[in-house]
C-alpha cells in the first residue's frame, strides 16, 4: 500500500514540477491533484500515510503541491470517498425480494 501511495504522491510532485518549468500549464497540476487524490486518500489508512509523510515540511514536497492536497483532502465529499466508506451489501444482509 505504501507503494502505491508513494508512486501517487511522487508522479503529482513529477507533474508540478513539469508546470514549473513551463512545460505543463499551471491548472494541470492543479486539476490533477483535484482529480486523483479523492480516490488515492479517500480511506482512513491513506489519510492517516498522508498525515504521517505530508505534514513534515521537507525540500523535496514543494509547500504549493503539499497545501493543494490537503485543501482537496479537506473538501473531499465526492462519491469514491462514500464508495469506500459505506458498510458493503452482501448476498447475506441484502433484503429478501418477493
């Protein structure tokens, strides 16, 4: 899982750091970060690997990329997050249908 999430985080900070040098435009880090990472942290392990890693103030996350996520983060009420959340339906707790 820490793999995946490390790819995650590292191929946004690959794109932003593509914008910065004016070989993407500015919005498509941006629209990137808005639309990947509600599906990449929209679970409680996710959030919390990105508490632990994105909160450290560090060179190599740049201070923009870091507070774009944590603002997406934030206002994260889309469908995938009460996708993942919900309690599961099962052929067992299904209702019975006559």
């Amino acid at each position: 899982m820490e793999a995946l999430l490390w790819s995650f985080t590292e191929n946004l900070r690959g794109t932003h750091r593509l914008a910065k040098l004016g070989l993407l435009e500015e919005e498509d880090w941006r629209r990137r970060v808005e639309g990947e990472v509600t599906f990449y942290f929209s679970d409680r392990y996710s959030r919390a690997w990105w508490r632990s890693f994105g909160d450290t103030p560090s060179d190599y996350m740049p201070d923009e990329l870091r507070l774009a996520i944590n603002e997406t983060i934030a206002n994260d009420d889309s469908e995938v997050v009460d996708y993942i959340l919900r309690p599961r339906l099962t052929m067992e707790s299904a209702p019975a249908t006559e």
